[in-house]
C-alpha cells in the first residue's frame, strides 16, 4: 500500500474534528472533517447485513432541508450496493453472494449555507485495494446538490488541471507527461470526483487507484496550497473554503434555520438499580438490539418498559453520536450499551490502528451521551481474528440466536426464530434499526415471560463471573436451565 494510500485511510476516521479555526491559511495537509452534532434532526440513514459470509454495510447523513443532496447521496450509496434498503433478495445468495462492502461518510463542511459529505466505499470483494471515494457538494443558496467540480471557477479548469499536474509529480507511479492530459480530457467526466480541502485552506485531490498513478501505486493525493486555490474556485469553493479553515459550527440553509439542539447533559447517568436477578437460579435471556439508535429505537424503548425488560444496545458510533439523547434514554433505562464499531465495517480487513479508532471513537460518543464508556464489543458481522481481539480492549460479545432478522425483515418470522429455540443462557441476535425487527419484540416478551424468563442485560447474565478482555462470549451455558 502506498503512503499516500494511508494518509488518505488515517484521514477517513482520524481527523480533526475539533482543531480550533486558524488565523490563516497553514500547511497542514489534514482535511477538514466535522460532526455537525449542532444541526438539528440529523438523521443518519443506515442498512447493513450481519452476516460475515456476505457482509455489506451503508450509511449516509440526511440532513433535513438538504433533501437534493440527501437524494444524491443515496443515490450513490444505491449504485454501489443495490442490496442497500431493498425489503427482498437482501442476503447471501445471488448477486448478494460474497459481498464484502462497506460504504462509510464523512462531513467535510456544515454551517453556514454549505455541506459536504465524503463517501468511501471499501469493497474487498475484487481486485485491487478496492477503496474508491467521492465528495458530494451542497449550495444551500441555490438549494442544489452538486459535484466536487462545482467548486471550480468555470474559467479556471486548464489552471487547475496544471496546478494538479505540478502537485503530482514526481509522485511514484505517476507518469508525469501523460498527466495533464489524462486530468484535462477526465475533469468534466469526474475523475477529479473528490476534492476537498485541508484545516489549513489548501484544494485536495484524492484519486482512486489506476487514475492518475499506475495502479500499483494506489490512491494518490494532490494538494494545491491554499492561497494557488482560492484564485481557482468558484463562489460556492471559497465559501466550503472559508469553512474548512474557520468552521462556523452553524448551519444556515432553509427559509427558518433551525435552532441548534439544546446543549446535551453532562452529568453521568445513574441507572436505576437493576432487580435482582441470579441467572444461576432463574431463566435469563439477553436480549442484544445492534446497529442503532435509529428511528425505531424509543418505541423499543418503551415496550421494554412496558415489560420491565432490559437489555443490551451495541450501537454504531456515528448513530449514537447524531442521536446523544437517545443513548442517553437507553442508559437511563437501565439498559446496557456496548460497542459495535463507529462505521460497522468488517473489522478483520482494517488495520489495528483503524481498529481501535473505530472502537475509541463509538466509546467517545457513548461517553459524551452517558457520561459512561461501554465494556463490551460486538464486532460487526461477527468477524473476527487474533488482529481484532488483540486490539478490542473489552469482551467480545457474539449472540447464540441469531434472528437473521436484517435478511427477512418480517416480524412473525422473527419472533419465532426467538421463541422456538431459546434457551436459559442464550444471547439473543436483533437489530433494532429494522422496524419489522421492533415489532416482533412485544411478541418475544409475553410468550417468554409466560415461559418464566427474565430479560437482562449481557453483563447480568454472566453474573459474577469476569468477563476477560479480548475473549469470546456467545451464551453462558452456566445459567439455570429449568426448561
Ligand atoms: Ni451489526
């Protein structure tokens, strides 16, 4: 893998977010990203399998009077991966055979009248190293979704053709003379399809392998410093600029901006005592609800309630960050909350430096919600290796039933995958983004409770027994099995 190939993965999650606004334009070559957790009903739209035999994953921001660049977006999510969102032909055979894909975002601005979002796909089905990115640009004064190149000047294409010619060469594998050519007769057919800009000002561009390098060079990344940029971009260019460098932390677009949502509450969450319950002596089940906090996730919440259940939420980092008082209702239920990764990608394929900032950074966020960090990893598709327990930290927690309720999406089959082979110990697959999957859990808890179950949380039904970090768990074959 080239060098320039790891700055590029290191940025996809590593980079600032919280750098204060500079003075003026730097060097710093670390591109701007943001978590505008200030904008109001942000909704992160998400589908994925949990199936290790044909992982895929997505998401996308929908960010609510954007609805042209919301548009787009899934728009390119769906042309990457038609699997995405559909209600049939969603798992492991077919086209959907083999499948390994993961398709993360990144905001690269949002506040004031401009949004942009990155999209990377990682798809480790093919050739090559099969990463392919794409930034998506949103005017809110003209309320269009528009291409990376819509942040050039109309008259400044040949210049920034030669500006990425010079940025480039030199580089390994690039081939310098046919490079401009290569840029120039590519521009407007969008291979120039990522740009985006450093924390410092300067015009980046991340190029897909075998596009401006020979293909064993990888991804290439060309930079032009930011005072050459300005003179080149567009209106809508100086102003996604502007904040790159002094981010506005306010978003502007609409007739009625919406107001930012209120400060979230500092203070830990205590949670309720729980019962007290000796798996060792009664029926217990732990049910686990994955890949949220979604929408679905507060009507779960309150059919938990309604049956004094608890359980356990493995969340996705980025949900649980634009949906902070969710996770905090979850906790101050008294329900658990685990890890599952910030972008629920197959872990086994990441580096051990991606590992664990996929891991600190979903921790962070439930920290900053809770005021608690999660003791436990659920590593997406239940993929794993000594490369993954190594860099967990925690207990590794899988499931004994598995709903395969992200395949079906149909509630009665759901409920009775759960009903007809549970037993005392068992932990229990279900994901609560699906709403055919929240349905099925009023059913799953009368006829286990009429059954004498108890519903508690992964931690409860290990008792007093230690979990150790890095280790497996998928049931407790000790507790009681009075069936
Ligand atoms: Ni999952």
């Amino acid at each position: 893998m080239a060098a320039a190939t790891l700055v590029v993965v290191a940025c996809l999650s590593a980079c600032s977010e919280s750098a204060a606004p500079q003075d003026s334009f730097g060097d710093s070559e670390e591109i701007r990203t943001v978590t505008p957790t200030w904008i109001s009903d942000l909704r992160i739209v998400g589908d994925s399998s949990d199936d290790e035999s044909c992982s895929w994953s997505a998401s996308y921001p929908a960010v609510p009077g954007a609805d042209a660049l919301t548009a787009t977006l899934r728009s390119a999510v769906e042309t990457r991966l038609p699997v995405f969102g559909r209600s049939e032909n969603r798992g492991c055979s077919g086209e959907t055979a083999n499948l390994d894909v993961d398709i993360d975002f990144e905001f690269l601005a949002a506040a004031g009248d401009v949004i942009g979002v990155q999209l990377t796909t990682f798809d480790y089905s093919g050739a090559g190293d099969g990463i392919s990115s794409a930034s998506y640009w949103f005017d809110g004064r003209t309320r269009q979704s528009v291409p990376s190149t819509a942040l050039i000047a109309e008259d400044a294409t040949d210049r920034l053709v030669t500006a990425f010619a010079k940025a480039l060469s030199g580089k390994a594998g690039v081939q310098g003379d046919g490079l401009k050519d290569a840029l120039g007769s590519e521009f407007r057919a969008g291979k120039l399809n990522d740009l985006s800009f450093t924390t410092g000002g300067a015009l980046v561009a991340d190029l897909d392998r075998g596009t401006a390098a020979v293909p064993p060079a990888g991804r290439v990344r060309a930079v032009i410093p930011a005072a050459e940029a300005t003179a080149l971009l567009s209106d809508l260019g100086r102003r996604a600029q502007e904040q790159a460098v002094r981010p506005t932390n306010r978003l502007t677009i609409g007739d009625t901006p919406a107001p930012p949502p209120p400060p979230a509450p500092t203070s830990p969450v205590t949670p309720p005592p729980a019962a007290e319950v000796n798996c060792q002596e009664v029926k217990c089940v732990a049910l686990t609800f994955d890949d949220g906090p979604g929408p679905f996730t507060a009507q779960l919440l309150d059919t938990l309630a309604q049956h004094d259940a608890r359980a356990t939420f493995f969340v996705v980092g980025q949900n649980a960050t634009y949906n902070a008082a969710l996770v905090r209702r979850v906790a101050e239920a008294g329900h658990e909350i685990g890890n599952h990764s910030w972008s629920h990608p197959d872990l086994t394929k990441q580096t051990e430096e991606q590992i664990r900032e996929q891991l600190s950074r979903t921790e962070q966020a439930v920290k900053t919600a809770t005021g608690h960090a999660p003791t436990l990893v659920r590593p997406p598709y239940g993929a794993m290796n000594d490369k993954v327990r190594a860099n967990a930290g925690k207990p590794l927690v899988l499931w004994s039933v598995d709903t395969e309720d992200w395949k079906f999406h149909d509630s009665a089959k759901v409920a009775q995958t759960v009903i007809s082979t549970v037993k005392p110990g068992d932990i229990v697959l279900i994901h609560d983004i699906h709403q055919t999957s929240v349905a099925a859990v009023p059913a799953i808890l009368n006829a286990l409770k009429e059954r004498d179950y108890h519903f508690v949380t992964t931690s409860q039904l290990f008792g007093t027994t230690p979990l150790a970090a890095g280790t497996t768990y998928s049931s407790n074959p000790a507790a009681a099995d009075r069936s």
